[in-house]
C-alpha cells in the first residue's frame, strides 16, 4: 500500500517566498528605519509593562478589573486587561495596516500594471492581507498562548470534585443536557475562543481592503477608515458593558434585573463576539455560571463557534471581493 502524506500547505500568495509578499514587507521596511523600529518596541513594551503592573497593583488590592473576582486564578485576574488592550490594539492596527498597505499602492502609477497583468489586483490584494498577518504574527502569539494556557487550567479544573463538576454544572440548566452533549458544547467554548482573536484580525484586516477598493485614496478613504474605527470602539464598549453587567452584576441591580433572558444571553454573546473575544469564558466556573444562569446558556458556545466561522468566511469574501474591485479598469 502506498503511504498516504497529508500536506497542509499555505497559498502562494501567503509564503514569504512570493515576490508579490516580499515587495510588500520589503516596502514598509524601508518606510521605517532601524532607529524607529526600535523606538516602536521599546515604547510597546513599556507600555505592555504598565498595563501588567496595573494589573498586578490592582489584584493586589482586591480591585477587580472586568473580572468577577469568583474564581477566576490570581494570573487571569492580572492578565485580563492587558489581553483585553491588546486585542482592541490587534484589530485596530490590522485595519490601519491593510488599507494602507493598498491605498499607498494605489498612488503609485505602478498600481496600472499591477492591473492589467492576469490576476495582478488579485494576487496583490492577498499578498497584502497575509503581510498584514505577518506583521502582527507576534500579537496573534500573545494573544494565543495565554489562551492556550487558560484551556489547559479549565481542562484541570473539570477533574474538580471527584470528577463530578460537569454533572454538577448541568444539573439545574435550561434546557436539559446530557453529559455527552455537555461534553461537546464546553468543547466549543474553548475552540471558539482560542480562534476568535485571530477571525477578528482576519475580518479587519479584510475590512481595511475592502474600504480601500471601495473609496480610493483620498478624503472619502480616509472618513470611512475613521468611521469604521469608531464603530469597533464603539461597539467594543458596550458589548463588554453589557456582558459585565450579566456576569458581573448585582442581581438586585435594575439594570440587571429588567433585563430579560433572550437580552442576557444575547449580551454575553455580544461579549464574547465584538467584547473581550470570550475572555471571560476562558474561566470554568464563568462558564458553568452562564449556564445556570441564563436559559439556553449552556449553547452559547456553538452560537460563537458558528460567529467564528461565519467571521473567517467572511473575511474570506471580503477580500476576494476587494482584489475583484480594487482590479476594475474604472477604479484605477
């Protein structure tokens, strides 16, 4: 019989081997010096260091920072914000790098030939999207392996009480699961989680393309770019004030209690989407708590994995719809 090898290989346009991708990085090396590189990571890694010294300084003196402060481990507690920051950091900056990576190629007459070769806008447009991920590759690695880690503590902590944490969990939930099931939909909390910062850098990034194709490179570029910025922030804080309010909530609190269950589910959902990227549910008794809580919560987890799939297919059409455009004759 012959041996049967399974490959996964990325696109062409993804390997650092195309000449397409290496101009790309080439170019925006070349726009920034060695000295302001530099200047860059030590200013990013201060920073970082601020916000985990916060976040120590804080957990030191019983403060919670968008954690509930019931169960959730001394290294969560701390690294909660700082991860928080540095997800709304990744999607911004994937969104400012895409679409100026495009609108600076634009500019340049070398945009025609790029045009009229077979598949030119095409090719170019991908290879500039997987620079984008390329550039962030380091942030995607911060963000992956603290999450990495989270899932390994929920694994452990699942053993808890002679193994009888899940039975525990379910036993009062609406509606009623079984064991297996329980089994498979806890699973896809956590590999929704673990995908959802790099679908969310993926859909910005994408959705800079896109308004590049779609607007040019002048005023108009520049107010939707804004536009679409403040709508993420925007929609940033009130998902996670909404999802904090339902796990975090005084359940003798109006805003709490006025809120009805299709609204709280719907709120934690919206957390997890467009708020911390399921932060908070990287913590097992958060997750058993919203649960209990919230009718129909215990599905939460394949309503964000199908989020997740339909982001990264999303950012798939956008894209190619973005080559497809920013390659019209007209759009030159």
């Amino acid at each position: 019989m012959r041996r049967l090898t399974l490959t996964l290989q990325l696109p062409p346009w993804a390997r650092l081997t195309h000449p397409v991708l290496r101009t790309v990085l080439q170019r925006d090396q070349r726009r920034h010096t060695r000295g302001a590189r530099l200047l860059a990571a030590i200013t990013g890694v201060l920073m970082a260091l601020g916000v985990l010294y916060f976040g120590i300084d804080s957990y030191q003196r019983d403060i919670s920072l968008g954690v509930s402060g019931q169960g959730e481990s001394p290294i969560f507690s701390v690294l909660y914000v700082f991860l928080l920051l540095l997800q709304l950091f990744a999607q911004i900056a994937a969104l400012l790098l895409a679409s100026s990576f495009l609108a600076s190629e634009r500019r340049r007459e070398a945009w025609e030939l790029v045009k009229i070769t077979s598949h030119g806008a095409e090719l170019s447009v991908w290879a500039r999207w997987a620079a984008v991920m390329y550039r962030l590759r380091w942030i995607l690695a911060a963000l992956w392996m603290p999450r990495l880690f989270f899932a390994g503590t929920m694994l452990h902590d699942l053993t808890g009480y002679r193994g009888q944490q899940l039975d525990l969990a379910i036993a009062g939930v609406t509606p009623a699961t079984s064991i297996p099931a329980a089994i498979g939909l806890l699973a896809a909390v956590i590999l929704a989680v673990l995908l959802q910062p790099l679908a969310a850098v993926a859909l910005n990034a994408s959705a800079g393309l896109a308004i590049v194709a779609l607007t040019g490179s002048g005023r108009v570029y520049q107010l939707a770019r804004g536009g679409a910025l403040v709508v993420q922030v925007i929609a940033f804080a009130v998902a996670l004030s909404a999802g904090w309010l339902v796990l975090n909530g005084d359940p003798w609190s109006l805003g709490y209690e006025t809120m009805s269950m299709p609204e709280r589910w719907t709120s934690l959902l919206a957390l997890a989407v467009a708020g911390d990227q399921g932060l908070r549910f990287m913590n097992l008794q958060t997750v058993f708590r919203a649960w209990i809580d919230v009718d129909f919560g215990v599905l939460l987890g394949a309503a964000l994995l199908a989020l997740v799939i339909i982001e990264l297919a999303v950012a798939h059409e956008l894209a190619r719809w973005a080559g497809s455009r920013a390659g019209r004759p007209a759009r030159g």
